[in-house]
C-alpha cells in the first residue's frame, strides 16, 4: 500500500514542530545600510607577500 503524501496543514504543522516560531519578517523602512568601520579581525595582517613567506619556510 502507498503511503499517503501530507497536506499542506501537516507540512506546517511538521515546520512548526522543527524550528517552532519564526522571527516578524523585518520590513523595509527598518532595515539599515551595514558600514564596516574597523578591520577584520578574523585573519591577521600580511606583513610580507604570502608567496614569498611560503617558499622561504617552506622545507
């Protein structure tokens, strides 16, 4: 015997169950423009060109 797909209402219901409620979607006069001020800090600063550094430490 086939199993029946779910209806649309299950498939929401399933949604709801896994993420649970979803945030007010943000509508357009709050959104802002990003500005990035500062450097990033998540990879240091190339003090040297990379590919020089690799092959003078590279054996």
């Amino acid at each position: 015997m086939a199993e029946q797909p779910f209806t649309d209402d299950e498939y929401a219901f399933l949604r709801h169950a896994r993420f649970g409620e979803l945030p007010l979607a943000v509508r357009p006069d709050e959104r802002i423009e990003l500005t990035e001020t500062e450097s990033r800090t998540d990879r240091p600063e190339v003090l040297d060109d990379p590919v020089h550094w690799n092959l003078r430490h590279a054996g």
